[in-house]
C-alpha cells in the first residue's frame, strides 16, 4: 500500500491550482492547528500537512515533486459517480429558483484488489449512568461478551463505561484473556449521571492510538440520556475526529436522549444515529452497527466545495444507506459505500440570480475525496467534481429522473416534520399541529397507514399539551427517516 501523496494529504487532485491548493491548506490549518488540538495524532498531521504545502506552493518544488510521484498506470478509482438534476436547464427569470441534484456514488462491478474485510479498530463507549440500570446495561453487557467472542485477530477493540466520569475498562489490543475481559463486561454496574463527553473523549483517545487508512476506525456511542453543559467540547472532538478519520455512531436508547445533538455531532463524521425504542432490540442494533462496519467498502467519503455567486444550499439529505439531514459545511462528510449498495445524497439548491449573457451556470465545484481501508494497492482517491446545468429562456419539457421524484416526494415528508418543529420552537402550536395533520394525510396518501396514526395521535398531544411527547417525536422523526431506506423507495 502506497502512502499519501503530499495532495491526497490535502485532499487534492494531482492537477490542483495553487488557489485551490492555498485554500485547502487553510481550511486544514484552521482545523489542525497545535493551539486547538494537542493530541499527537493531529499534530503530527498537522506537521504532515504543514510539510506537503511548503512543497506544492512553491512551484519549482511542486514540479520536482510532480516528478518523483510514481506512475499509477493501470490504477483507477474503483468509485463510480453518477449525478442526476431536477430540471435539464435553468429558465432565465428574475425570481429565486429551486434545483435538486442527486449525487449517486456505487463501487464499479469490475473492481478487484480488494482484501476481504477491513480489520476493526473500534472503541464501544457505554452509558453507565442510574437510568441505564435493569435490561438496558443487560442487555448492552451480553451483546458486548458477543462482539469479545467474535473478533478477528486483526481486530482493534476497547470498551469505555461512563457515567459522571469515564472508565477504561478493556485496553485496545489484542484480548489476551477473553474470559478476564468478560468477567470486566460482566461486572459492570449503573449509577451516577450521564456526562458524554467524558466517555467520547476516552474512547476517541483509544481508537486514535491505532488509527490507520487501513482499518474501520470508529466509536460506537450507547447512551439512554442526555447531556449537560459539554455539548461543545464533543462538538469540537467530533471535528478533530472527522479530521482524522474517525468515525462516530449513537445508537439511542428510550426517549430521553438528546436527539438533534447526538445527530449534529454523528453528522460531522460520517456516521449514524439510530433510535432504539424501549423494548426495542438493542444486541442487534449494536450487532447490526458492528457488520456494517465491517462490510464497508469505503471510509469516509467527504465532499470539500464552493458555491457560485448569487447560488445557497437550503438542505442536504443522505438518502441512502442510511438516511440523515446532513450539516451545511464545508468539507462535508457524505459517509460511506456499502458492500453492492448505493451512497446517495441530495443537494436543495436556492438561485437568487441568473448571471447576464451566459449559456451555462456553475452551482458548485470542489472535489470529491474518499478513503478505501479494504484496497490493496491504494487507500485514497480524490475526484473533481462541479454541479452545472445550461440556461435556457424557456422551461424544459423533460421530466425529472425517476429517483429524483422519488426523493423529492420523501423529503416533502421531512420538511413537513421540520416546519412543525420549527413552529413548535416559536410557539406557535396550532401551525404545528396543522403541519403534523398534513404530514400525517401525506403518510396515508402513501399508504404509510400506521404512521400516520402514530402523526395523529401527537397531533392530540400537541393541542393538549402544546409541546411534543419525546417518544411521538423520536417516532415519528426515525419512522420517517426509514422511508428513505432503499426497500421503501422501491416498493413505491
């Protein structure tokens, strides 16, 4: 396996400018910097990245270098990359317009050179906290001894218990006795209160040590609470993770967890946030993460872009496979690729203006980027990639793509669910309820028949109590979600 090229560092194509070379070295920089991060981790890539732009801005440099890089003939990206538009041309008008892109990412059939999996570098970080206490921490213990039982000798695994403070119960490594670290799994007990941060930190700390862009480097956060007053600090840690390729997942337990915040942070690394009902199935929703990870073909997938003049992004939405509203940043982290399946993901474009005597409009431009742990000759790519469509003076007659329809129908269902949200937080119940009740026709008009019911019967709760039920809300925001997963599109 080759190591990063100085432009993979900055996740750059080989044929980079230098305003786009000084502008990705800058968002590094910020990100990267010792002052902010003190971690080895980062500061050593901080000094790699320091390294390969002294190199590339300078020209002579930058052409000595070009020319001791070795040449990969025969190796091509294994990423197939596909881009689908609402409207075959813009109309030239003087009013806002609003365009869909859909960007479908799959693994090309042909592709070979791939290992069979990826050894795990994982870190399970457990809410040990009083609530947890009974069939919760039960339940979460035994699926623990399974994953212990199921490791690959190549596999990284560490499990962190939190409550008020954090625990490393079993070290990253090699397990050298699989019945000691069970009867630690087996001992485990909740009580005190829930500060997340505490246990992020640890886990993250165990997973960078053996961070590498050939394994599955990740968290897998197991919470049933909510947190106070450090929601910034795991904030901040899920950007260092992202930076270095570390991926955070929560899966949430119950009805008393923070949603939204545990969304926001997954989001900025590329990974999930799955609600557990009570009652629900908690060994295989951690089983199911644990296999996910292992079947990537890919490791995060992040899109580093710029918008055009008078152009806004008012929404991106991962489709599939696993549906999520994802942040507006930039870079954003798309996610990932999973074995024979589809990563999609739709951009909702807002134009203000139409430049005058053009043919064509940028919506966007920047580079694509992925890592591939399971690639034996090349662990990362990186592809230009820009959104434009032609101006016309008329509307086209074509109809949009099919899958472009089908997204768009679905993401009417979560925008529904937004504004009655968005009303709730003005304090305006009865538009909320109102925006519920078409959502809740919506899911009927779709034959989504129990869903709408769950829909109605919070529309009762919001008039009664003018606010939402925390389990109505997790419902229905999780229930409409899974609408994006591929059996349900297809089945419409």
């Amino acid at each position: 396996m080759q190591e990063l090229s100085y432009y993979e560092l900055l996740g750059l194509p080989q044929d980079a400018t230098q305003d786009e070379i000084r502008r990705a070295y800058r968002q590094l920089v910020l990100r990267l910097h010792p002052d902010k991060n003190a971690n080895k981790g980062e500061t050593d890539l901080f000094i790699d990245v320091q390294k390969a732009y002294e190199y590339l801005s300078d020209p002579k440099k930058k052409v000595d270098y070009d020319h001791s890089l070795p040449f990969e003939h025969g190796i091509q990206s294994p990423l197939a990359i596909k881009t689908l538009y609402s409207q075959s041309a813009l109309v030239n008008l003087s009013e806002p317009q609003l365009i869909y892109v859909l960007l479908e990412l799959t693994i090309k059939p042909d592709t070979q050179l791939w290992t069979s999996s990826a050894p795990l570098n994982i870190s399970l970080v457990v809410d040990c906290s009083t609530s947890m206490r009974g069939i919760r921490l039960d339940t979460v213990k035994s699926t623990a001894i399974d994953i212990l039982r199921k490791l690959q000798p190549n596999d990284i695994f560490s499990l962190v218990k939190f409550n008020d403070w954090a625990e490393l119960l079993i070290d990253p490594g090699n397990i050298s006795s699989l019945k000691s670290a069970e009867m630690k799994v087996q001992l485990l007990q909740a009580g005190g209160g829930t500060e997340i941060f505490k246990g992020l930190e640890l886990g993250y700390s165990q997973v960078e040590q053996f961070r590498s862009a050939q394994r599955v480097n990740h968290i897998i956060l197991i919470t049933d609470g909510r947190t106070y007053g450090d929601e910034a600090y795991c904030e901040r840690l899920a950007e260092q993770a992202e930076t270095l390729g570390i991926g955070i997942s929560a899966l949430g337990i119950g009805t008393k967890w923070n949603d939204k915040f545990l969304d926001h942070i997954t989001s900025k690394t590329g990974g999930i946030c799955k609600y557990i009902p009570d009652g629900g199935d908690i060994h295989n929703s951690i089983m199911d993460e644990i296999t996910r990870l292992g079947s990537n073909l890919t490791e995060k997938i992040s899109i580093n872009y710029q918008l055009s003049q008078s152009i806004q992004l008012s929404g991106i939405y991962r489709l599939k496979p696993d549906p999520s509203s994802l942040d507006i940043i930039t870079p954003l982290i798309l996610g990932y690729v999973p074995h024979l399946g589809l990563l999609s993901v739709m951009f909702e474009f807002v134009i203000t203006d139409l430049p005058e005597n053009t043919s064509q409009l940028t919506l966007a431009k920047g580079f694509l980027d992925l890592e591939i742990p399971r690639h034996t000759v090349k662990s990362r790519y990186v592809h230009r990639l820009q959104f434009d469509r032609p101006i016309s003076i008329k509307p086209g007659k074509t109809a949009p793509p099919a899958a472009i329809l089908d997204a768009m129908t679905i993401l009417s269902v979560l925008h529904l669910q937004e504004r009655a949200r968005e009303a709730m937080s003005r304090g305006d119940y009865s538009s909320a309820a109102h925006h519920m009740e078409y959502l809740a026709e919506h899911l009927q008009n779709k034959g989504e028949e129990n869903l709408a019911k769950e829909v109605l019967l919070e529309v009762s709760y919001i008039r009664n109590n003018q606010s939402f039920s925390e389990e109505g809300q997790k419902r229905i925001k999780y229930g409409t979600r899974s609408l994006l997963l591929p059996a349900r599109i297809d089945k419409d």
